[in-house]
C-alpha cells in the first residue's frame, strides 16, 4: 500500500506548518487531499505530494532541495 502523508508530514518536509498546506489546499493552489476516517483526516499520497513540493519550491518560493524529492519518490 502506498503511503499517504498528512498536512504536518507535507508541511515538515517543505518547512512550513501543516496549517500552510492546508490554506494552500482551501485556496486551491495545490491538489486536493483525500479525507479519511470520521474525522475526515486529509492525506495525500506520493504523487500529489510531489506536485506540493514542486508548487512550494517553483511557485511559493521555498528552498525544497532535491534529496526531498528523492524521499518521497523511495516511499
């Protein structure tokens, strides 16, 4: 099974709070988060983490080196 990344997840890697991800999710800017359980966790899995990354480092401005990339690539 592939592994799905929370918001803190997402957020720990780019350096930013999960609640940034989340804005930027509520404000469409990066691709929208599947919800699970009752309490309606939103995740995101390997390929739309990437085009987060990709949105944080080519459009947001954040530093998101390449090794980052390559570790959600291996997950």
């Amino acid at each position: 099974m592939e592994k799905l990344w929370s918001a803190n997840e997402i957020g720990a890697l780019i350096g930013i709070s999960g609640s940034t991800v989340k804005l930027w999710q509520d404000q469409k800017l990066i691709p929208e988060a599947t919800r699970l359980g009752r309490l309606k966790k939103r995740v995101w899995g390997k390929y739309k983490v990437r085009l987060i990354l990709e949105f944080a480092r080519d459009i947001a401005g954040y530093p998101v080196p390449d090794r980052i990339f390559e570790q959600v690539k291996r997950s």
